[in-house]
C-alpha cells in the first residue's frame, strides 16, 4: 500500500473513532483489551503509527501509555508538547530515548524529526540542565558501536546538527566514547559542532571538550578557529593562528577572525593583523572567496582614515598590507581612494 494510503485510511479510522469514542471505550468494546495500547492495536492497527499525535490525545490516551505503538515522528511531538512536560522530566524522556536509542533506523529517523521541530519551534537548547543531560548521555551511549565506522560527514551531522540544542551538557568525560583514530577531518567537524554551541553558551565543560579535542588533532591538523579561541590573543597571535589554521581557506573562519578584529580598535587591529599575515618571505596561499572577503572588510574598516593618511601610510598599505588581498580590489574601492588624493599617493596606488 503506498504511503499517502496508508495516511488516508488512518485518518477515516481515526475520525470514525472520535465520533463514536464512547461506544469504543465502553466496557463491551474493551473486552479482552487490557490497556490503552491494546485499545490502540485493535482499533487503529498498522495504521496507528501514522495519525498525528496531537489527533491521537483526542482519543483520550496518553503518549506513555502507547509509547511502544508510537513512530519516532509521534515520539517527537510527545516529548515537545509543552502539556505532558516532558522536557522537564527526567523519567519521561528516559523511557521516550530508551524506546528509540535501541534501533539504529529507529534512532536516526527520530533525530531527523527533532532537528526538524526544535528549529521550527526556534528552541536552540534544551533549558532543563538534568534532561539536557539524560538525553544528550543517552544518545552518546547509543551512538558509540556506530562512531568506527562513522565518515566524516556522519559526524558533522550528529554534532552540527542533530545534538545541536543538547551539546551544552558534554563533559570531558563524554569524549571517551570517540575513537581517537578518526581522521583530521572528523576531528574538526565535532569540533565545528562544539563552536556552533559556544557561540551562544559558553559552557565550561564545552570549552574544556574543545581543549581536550584539539590536543588529539592527529599531527598536521588544522585547528578551526571560533570566536572562543581568540579570546585574549592579540592581532598577531590572531594571524598566527590564522595561518595555521586553514581560515584563508575558510570563509566562515575568516569572518570570524574579523568579527574579532572589529572589535576594540578596528583600524589598529587589522593594521597589525596584516603587518603579520604578509610579513614573510613568501606569501601565504588564499582562496578567491576568501580573498574577497577580507579585501571588503579591510576596505570598509580603512576607507575612514584615507583623509588622514600621509605617503608613508599609502605606501604602507598599499605596497605591503594589502599585497595578499588587492586582486580582490576593485574599482568602486578605486574611485573612491583616489577621489581625495593628489600625485604623488595617486601614483602610490
């Protein structure tokens, strides 16, 4: 039977059932039925798992009772639905996981439809600290015989994505469950994960996941830069760690070094920012995306103190600072650098 047939007749089932609940739950209708979910296997059957949950309450029966007849998708919306207060229950949300965290497909199709609900219902953790926990413990528990044979892609998605609004709860303690044999990549995606998180709650166990997870980078591995790991570093520590990390590879990365930069004073920190990054003998490999990026953010940060700027400052910037990123120049940025400046700066740019 195809899908959209199935979802029709529960829903004639259902309806059928509400216009005549009270002859269904009398005591002649319920004979040799034990429960509600007895109720439910005799009177919806296969088709149960496809009536929304929300239809089910009007039954008359609660979530628990039928967790076993539940879909991961039912599930979802019990443990949402701010009436049973699951999400403020420890036992709730223990027997709703234990149900699911037992099969793999089970598992992955409930996560498909929490990532779902929580972004549309806009909730970006779960506030209760004690469910938090339990739910984040017990999806790790669960997730670690599939993590050997996880590619890196599997990774980004639990840790980007489906333990988004529990990963405020994971402890130095919780990384045992990670095999150390992953690959750089692997490495970086749970790390990308856990700055997602610190972006908005700075948890001191998360920041200590993040440490701990930087010194088992296998050698050679590029630590990603977050807004975190810049705290307290100056311009030139910022572009050390810019050149070592793979931000001029990295718009997201780079927008964060200069989210950074912008902060304080602009002019002076990316005046020291540069100094650094070309101050080599050989100038350091940058992607087109990326050169363009900071190429615009310079210019805009710069562009207020051209009044001010004698020769040795044009010669400055333009002969030396900005030598990575002036392919990126263009000549809007032309028009007005020049629009105020005699010869001799003219011949400079």
């Amino acid at each position: 039977m195809k899908p959209e047939q199935r979802i029709e007749i529960a829903k004639v089932l259902l309806s059928h059932l509400i216009e005549f609940l009270s002859q269904f739950k009398s005591p002649a209708c319920r004979n040799n039925i034990k429960d509600d979910s007895d109720w439910l296997k005799v009177n919806l059957g296969p088709f149960a798992d496809k009536v929304d949950y929300s239809e089910l309450k009007e039954l008359n029966i609660t979530g628990l009772a039928v967790l076993g007849s539940l879909s991961p998708e039912q599930k979802v919306n019990l443990l949402l639905d701010s009436t049973t207060g699951a999400l403020e229950n420890v036992s709730v949300v223990t027997e709703v996981f234990s149900s699911i965290l037992q099969s793999p497909e089970q598992m992955d199709k409930f996560f498909e439809y929490f990532v779902q609900a929580t972004n549309e219902a806009n909730i970006t953790t779960i506030n209760n600290t004690a469910v938090r926990d339990t739910m984040l413990n017990l999806t790790l528990t669960a997730l670690a015989p599939r993590f050997a044979t996880f590619e890196t892609s599997d990774f980004e998605l639990w840790f980007q994505v489906n333990l988004f609004v529990l990963l405020a709860s994971l402890q130095p303690a919780s990384l045992s469950v990670i095999p150390l044999n992953i690959s750089c990549d692997s490495f970086t995606a749970i790390i990308k994960g856990l700055d997602k998180v610190l972006a908005i709650l700075p948890e001191e166990g998360l920041v200590s996941c993040r440490h701990d997870l930087v010194q088992e980078l296998p050698s050679g591995c590029m630590v990603p830069i977050d807004i975190g790991s810049l705290e307290g570093k100056s311009p030139t520590e910022v572009a050390e760690l810019t050149l070592n990390s793979g931000a001029l590879n990295d718009t997201n990365q780079i927008e964060t070094v200069f989210q950074f930069l912008e902060n304080g004073d602009a002019f002076q920190n990316v005046d020291e920012f540069l100094t650094a990054v070309t101050n080599s003998s050989e100038l350091p490999a940058i992607s087109i995306a990326v050169r363009d990026i900071v190429m615009n953010l310079t210019f805009n940060i710069i562009s207020t103190h051209f009044p001010t700027f004698d020769t040795a400052d044009w010669e400055a910037w333009f002969k030396e600072k900005l030598v990575l990123v002036l392919p990126s120049f263009t000549a809007k940025m032309l028009t007005r650098t020049i629009s105020n400046i005699g010869c001799t700066n003219y011949r400079v740019v």
